[in-house]
C-alpha cells in the first residue's frame, strides 16, 4: 500500500513485502449540477457558507479534535465555514474520545448542529455528490494505511488539506496539490485551511494538482502490480 507500512511490515513484524498502490476511478466523481450542489448544502443549513468536508468517523487517528479546536480558531479570525463530516464508526470503540471530543465544542466556541453537521454513513453516489459540493476537503489524519480519502477529493476537484505524516508525502506535495499542515497542530492547521478558504487562486492550483495526480493511480494500474506479483509467486514456486 506505501513505502511506511512496507517498513513497518519489516521492522515490526520480519516481513519482506510488495507495495501495490491504492487507485481511485475518477468515473465515481461525475460533476453535479449547481441544483445539485445546491441542494446538498441546503440539507445541512450552510446557506452561503463555505463548507469543509470530513470523511470518517470522530477518532484519534482522523485528528478530530484538532480539526474542531482548528474550526474554533478559523471563527475567531472571522471566517464562518460549516463543518459536514460523513462516515460512521469504525470497527474499534472510540466512543470515549468521541464524547470527549464534542465536550469541547463549547470551549471552542462551536456548537454541534451549527457549526458541525454529522450526516453519518452515506452511499456511494451520496458520497461522491459531497466531494462535488464541498470547497475544502479536511483530511488532518495523525496515521493513515494510505489515504484513499485525499486521492478521492482530487478525483472530484476538490483542494484538499491534510497533515504532514509521512504517507502522504508519497502522493502529496505540499503547496502543490494540498496543504499540509504539521500533523497534530491546530493553529497550523486553522492556517493552513484558511489560506485555502480565503485565496481562491491557492485553492485552484491545488485542484489543478490533484487533477495532475490522479493518473498516476488507476485501478488498471493497481491490478495489473498484482498480476505481476501473482506471476513472480507462481515463477518462485515451480522453480522449488
């Protein structure tokens, strides 16, 4: 999947591996009509505001209470954008982080309902509406296997700010095609959403790169690095 978990893989566990790349399909991310847009914005009350997208679920791993603690930053430097977070929970109980987590909203200055919207677990079509409507995708991840998540916000032209953590770096240039703020650190990350939400030249250079990365990650590709791995098994076993 990356270059990290492969040495995570030798490192923790002795094991050699191959790494075979996630992919995305950009067919999945049609364009939506501006009704369309519209009336996905309308569901959650963002009226003329701007609107930062959240996939997954409120865990440590996603950075969530950095993202909220950076949302209440970005309100008291006078932006207003709406906080929409798609995705339910995961297989692991993080029901403690997440309680304490929406505890803090008040000492942010947010307000659950207001200032963020949990749509829950969506379908595919829904999903990808989303990334359409969105004008920021906040991906601030503390650990990541990949991130399919950011790849996915490329394919629907939507500027992407995510964390410095080192998997991203295989895909992800800062300043190039998304921010990447220092993982962890809410001020870094309120700075860095806000220079996207408020230069909209910023935000269409990071779309162009997203456009510009996305080739590089079929699914054609990424089954095609496991016929050849199928093939290098097959070769080693009738060699022994």
């Amino acid at each position: 999947m990356s270059t990290v978990w492969q040495e995570i893989m030798r490192a923790e566990y002795g094991r050699t591996s191959d790494i075979v790349r996630n992919g995305v399909d950009p067919r999945r991310f049609p364009e939506i009509s501006p009704a369309q847009r519209q009336h996905l914005r309308d569901s959650v009350g963002a009226g003329d505001r701007q609107v930062l997208l959240s996939i997954g679920g409120i865990e440590p791993r996603k950075g969530s209470l950095e993202l909220f603690e950076a949302l209440g930053l970005l309100k008291s430097r006078g932006l207003d954008p709406l906080l929409v977070m798609l995705g339910g929970h995961s297989f692991q109980d993080y029901a403690a982080y997440r309680d304490a987590a929406l505890a803090r909203l008040p000492g942010f200055g947010l307000a659950l309902g207001e200032d963020i919207v949990q749509v829950g677990t969506v379908d595919d079509v829904t999903l990808a509406q989303w990334y359409r409507a969105a004008d920021v995708l906040a991906f601030p991840s503390v650990k990541e296997g990949f991130g399919l998540v950011a790849l996915e916000g490329q394919a629907a032209d939507l500027a992407v700010v995510a964390s410095s953590i080192p998997v991203f770096s295989e895909f992800l240039t800062d300043g190039v095609n998304a921010l990447l703020p220092t993982v962890g650190d809410p001020v870094a990350l309120a700075d860095a959403l806000e220079s996207v939400l408020r230069d909209t030249e910023l935000r269409s250079r990071l779309v162009e790169g997203g456009r510009l990365t996305v080739p590089a990650f079929s699914w054609i590709a990424s089954a095609q690095r496991h016929l050849e791995i199928y093939d290098e098994v097959l070769a080693r076993l009738s060699q022994s």
